[in-house]
C-alpha cells in the first residue's frame, strides 16, 4: 500500500500550522519532512507521521512550552516511541515537575502522580498522541 504525502500548504491546513512555522522547523531541524527534493525547484512533502509530530509540536506550544523545550520533547518521544507517530499506538504521556532537575520531564501518564502533582501545584501536561493521531485522522477523512 501506498503512502499519502501533503504539501507544505495541506500540513499548514491540516495542523494548524503557519507556512512560516513549517519553514522555521524544518530550518531548527525539530520536524524533518520525509521528501525533501532539491533541484531547479524545491518540492517538500509531510507524512502522516509528519502530521502527528506537527500536530504534538502546536499542542505544545500552545500549552505554554517554549520552543526549545517543545521540540526537545518531541524529539525525546519520536525516539522512545517511534511507533506513536505512525499508527498512534502505544503509551501515554505527561509532562510534570522534576524537582531535582527543577524542569519538566517527560514520563508515562500515571493519573495518581498528574492528581498529586496538580494538588501541589506543579504543572502538568498530559500527552495522548493516540487522541492527536485521532484528530489528524478525522481530518483527513473530511
């Protein structure tokens, strides 16, 4: 079976994303499309996997995370759980408060852990790549 792969402008419309902000990653290296061709013109293509990491980086930044912290952690999870971004299947995620490290730190999702975090007033961001493999899914069905 053949893979679908979209254009800048379709990832734009799918994700969320700004044309500028595909360029701007794809320049920082954070979300590398599959196709990137170079001669007389320049052709750049995204997966369906691509998506999904688009997808994880605009949540992210849209929960607060900066950029460099956002694309760090995507690339933490696109090397623990590769499989995530291709079929959405796999663990769940959180970023909570590491005290020792005095920063977020990326774990599996464990609601006990997220409640007592909030409770003492940690921050906490939940990561369901499932739900955003769902919702990218649904898109282009439509």
């Amino acid at each position: 079976m053949q893979e679908t792969f979209f254009t800048s402008k379709q990832a734009a419309e799918i994700t969320g994303c700004t044309l500028r902000q595909l360029q701007y990653w794809r320049e920082k290296g954070v979300i590398v499309p599959v196709i990137s061709e170079t001669g007389t013109g320049r052709s750049i293509y995204y997966s369906k996997a691509n998506l999904v990491e688009l997808a994880v980086m605009v949540y992210f930044l849209s929960a607060g995370l900066s950029f460099d912290l956002a694309g760090e952690t995507v690339k933490t999870l696109k090397y623990k759980e590769p499989e995530l971004f291709k079929s959405g299947q796999g663990k769940r995620f959180m970023l909570c408060w590491n005290e020792k490290e005095r920063s977020l730190s990326l774990v599996e999702f464990d609601r006990e852990k997220a409640i007592a975090s909030v409770v003492e007033g940690k921050p906490v961001i939940p990561l369901w790549l499932d739900q955003i493999y769902q919702q990218i899914a649904l898109k282009l069905k439509n």
